[in-house]
C-alpha cells in the first residue's frame, strides 16, 4: 500500500491505481469510503419512504446522489478546518490537506465543484424541501468546531447526519410532524452511538492533542453508552411508527435493525484496533433494515 492511502480505505486497489492528484482528491472527498455517504442517504430513504407514496426511484436517486456530493463537500471542508489537528493524529496525519499533498487553495475549489453537484440535486426537490436542505448549512459550517468546544461533537453530528430524513419528507408532504420529530430524534441518538464507536480508533490521540469526543467522556462506561444511545433511538422510532399508524404490527417492522444494533453491543470491543471500525461500518445494514420498516410502515395499504 503506499505511503498517502490511508489504512480504512475500503477500494484500495482503485485508489492506488489513480494518478497522484485524482487519487487525493478522492480521498479528499472520501470517494474510497462509501460508508459516510450510505450513513448520510439512509436517513433521506426513511422520509421518503415513511412517507408512503410508494417507492420513489428517482428521486431516492437524486437523493443518493446529492449525500455522495455532499458528503465528499462536507469532508473537503472539515479537512480544510482540521489540517492542524490532522497533523497530530496517526490516523489523519496522512490525509491530502494534512499532509500538504493538496493546497489549501485546490481543496476550496474541489469543495465548490462538489457543492455545484449538490446544487443540481437540490434544483430538483420542490421549494419546502430546497429550504429545508439549505438550512442544514449553518450545521454543517459548524460542525468542525464542535470537537474544540464540547464534550459530544457527535450530538452535533447527530442533527446534521440525519438532515435527509427531514428533507425528504417534506420533499413529499407537509404533515405528521409529531412522527417526524421523533423519527428525526430517534436518528440523531443513533448516529450518537455509532460516531461513539467510530470515535474509539482515536482515544489515544485525541487525548493528546486536546480532541473532545463521546468516546472520551464515556470513558470505560463506552459499551453501555452506546446500547443507551441506541435504545433511545429504538424507542423514538418505534413512538414514530405508533404515531404514524397506531399500529403494533408496524413498531415490530423495527425488530431486524434492533437486533442487528444489539449484535453491535454485545460483540463491541473497544481494545480490538479492528473491531470498532468494523462495527461501525456494519451501520449501513442497520441503515438498510431501518429503511425497510419504515417502507412498510409508510407504505401498508397503499394502493
């Protein structure tokens, strides 16, 4: 593996086979971890399909396609505001700005050809949903900081992960919004408790360096954390399905995706190197299994 693609990537061949400077902007936008940008689109399925107008190819389409561009915008950016910090940490200290692969200047004008992508998707949502997409802006700008400044940048990361669900929603109606904010609420504790997974890799280093975390705060407390975390997002979930269709069948839609976050629980280990970020990444199936209830909860009897 060369020296500048870093250890998580997951196409590393590919990676490595792209000339230097497309190779970093990749990484840049984390185009070699699809990971982020399944975390970000699932949330934008739930609204969608919670909604119940049926399967929605296209515009789950444009959505899977706007949280790849934004996903990758979001991360040039963070990257621009945490050059420094990157530095001092093993697992970032490779990355393109970090590194001074790419200058500041080409990472600003990756990040602005990555947001005229976005601007295209969001050209097609109609206007409730466009406003809505455009106020998630001041979260996302906010972001980089929120680990200088608190304990839980990954409550913060919780609002602005989960924004598609509200996004999609309203690109396809405007009512229900008691079920809406408890399926939103439900969202940000989930991506709570995998960032706190995530955020295990790099206890050491941030403790270093000055980086607050979840992960820090728990302490040895991190596994009960996490199975708190994810009941409260189980609980608000199934208050939405109930609130949406006051039925039992529908809460229990949500069985698949509590096993699979009880799986991550029970089988965590925080002093395995391996074993958090393989955790983490499995949410893309919780992701999958979430969708899949609210599918059939937004979509029974229609039709």
């Amino acid at each position: 593996m060369t020296d500048d693609v870093v250890p998580d990537t997951e196409h590393r061949g590919l990676v490595e086979r792209l000339p230097q400077l497309p190779r970093d902007l990749a990484q840049l936008a984390r185009f070699d971890r699809p990971i982020g940008w399944w975390l970000l689109f699932w949330p934008c399925a739930w609204g969608v399909w919670l909604a119940g107008a049926g399967w929605q190819l296209a515009l789950l389409g444009w959505l899977l396609l706007g949280s790849i561009a934004m996903r990758g915008a979001g991360c040039v950016y963070n990257d621009i505001v945490d050059a420094e910090l990157d530095r001092k940490v093993a697992r970032t200290a490779s990355r393109p700005v970090a590194s001074g692969r790419v200058s500041r200047r080409t990472a600003w004008i990756w990040l602005l050809a990555l947001c005229l992508a976005g601007l295209v998707v969001l050209l097609q949502l109609r206007m409730p949903a466009q406003l809505v997409a455009l106020a998630s802006l001041v979260l996302v700008a906010a972001y980089p900081f929120m680990k200088r400044i608190t304990w839980w940048p990954q409550a913060w990361l919780g609002m602005v992960f989960t924004w598609g669900l509200l996004v999609g929603w309203t690109e396809l109606r405007l009512d229900n919004w008691d079920a809406l904010a408890a399926m939103y609420a439900g969202a940000a504790l989930w991506v709570i408790g995998y960032d706190t997974i995530y955020a295990l890799q790099d206890r050491e280093d941030d403790a270093l360096v000055g980086i607050r975390s979840s992960a820090l705060r728990l302490g040895g407390a991190v596994r009960g954390g996490v199975a708190a975390f994810y009941t409260g997002a189980l609980a608000l979930w199934a208050l939405a399905f109930w609130l949406y269709r006051g039925d039992w069948l529908a809460v229990l839609t949500l069985l698949p995706a509590a096993l699979h976050l009880a799986w991550q629980v029970a089988t965590l280990d925080a002093d395995d190197p391996n074993n958090p970020l393989a955790r983490f990444r499995s949410n893309r199936f919780a992701g999958g299994l979430v969708a899949a209830a609210c599918f059939v909860t937004g979509n029974a009897g229609v039709g």
